[in-house]
C-alpha cells in the first residue's frame, strides 16, 4: 500500500509531497555530503523521482561531479539553505530525500553506509551496519 510522505525545509518555503514506500536509506561519509549538510554525513533515502512532487515553493539547485565521477544535483530551499533532494541524471528515475527534511523522520531505517574511507572518526554509526568504503555498485 501506497504511503503519502511529507516534509520540507526549516522555514516552510518548500513543502513536498511522495505517494509510496520510502525506499533503502543511507549514511553517506563523502566530503562532497559532509560539506553539503554541515554534517559529518548525509543520511539519503532513495525514492521514485515520479512519485515525488513539490507543492509549495520552488527549490534551488547545484551540480557537482563527485569523487565517484558522476554528476550529482543537490536542491536545496532558496530561503533557508535547507538540503532537500539529490539528483543523479545516470539513475533519472531515482531521487535521493535528505531524511532530516521528513516530516516523520522515524520511518527511515538505513541499511548501509559508504566512502567509509572518508568517515569523520568522532561520528558513532552502529559498527553492525554494512559499510562501503566507497560507493556501492549495485544499487
């Protein structure tokens, strides 16, 4: 069964709306993440691009060609700064919802972690969770 799954940013400017299931979530320690968020990781959750629609405000964007080699958009609110989306054109029908922007934040269970190699040492993360030293390259 189909969830409706809200969220937005800091300042209510930008409010969203998905119809489904909150796909697989993770830690991700890149530099690219941590700089991003102002964190020492960015917790992603991969949902349908199709299932996802913008109701209130418009979101600014920035592109970005990783360490992994692929371009990445991040979107974020005009207003507040708050981080919201991550687009990757090579995986068009996936986007990828900054966790901390839900609504319901509990809903999310990451199953992994990546660029562990990059991991800030002062950040606990549960040991017993799968770790990627880079990227993962089968999702």
């Amino acid at each position: 069964m189909a969830e409706l799954v809200t969220g937005g940013c800091l300042c209510g400017y930008v409010r969203y709306e998905y119809h489904g299931e909150l796909g697989a979530a993770n830690y991700c320690h890149c530099r690219d993440c941590r700089k991003a968020t102002g964190s020492a990781f960015n917790v992603g959750v991969r949902l349908q691009s199709a299932a996802l629609r913008v109701v209130a405000g418009q979101v600014k964007s920035y592109t970005k060609t990783g360490d992994s080699g692929n371009t990445i958009t991040r979107e974020f609110c005009p207003e507040c700064g708050s981080p919201l989306f991550t687009r990757a054109p090579a995986k068009p029908q996936f986007i990828w919802l900054k966790a901390g922007s839900l609504d319901n934040p509990q809903w999310v269970k990451p199953r992994d972690q990546i660029w562990t190699d990059s991991a800030v040492p002062w950040a606990y993360i549960d040991p017993e969770l799968a770790g990627f030293s880079r990227n993962r390259h089968s999702v």
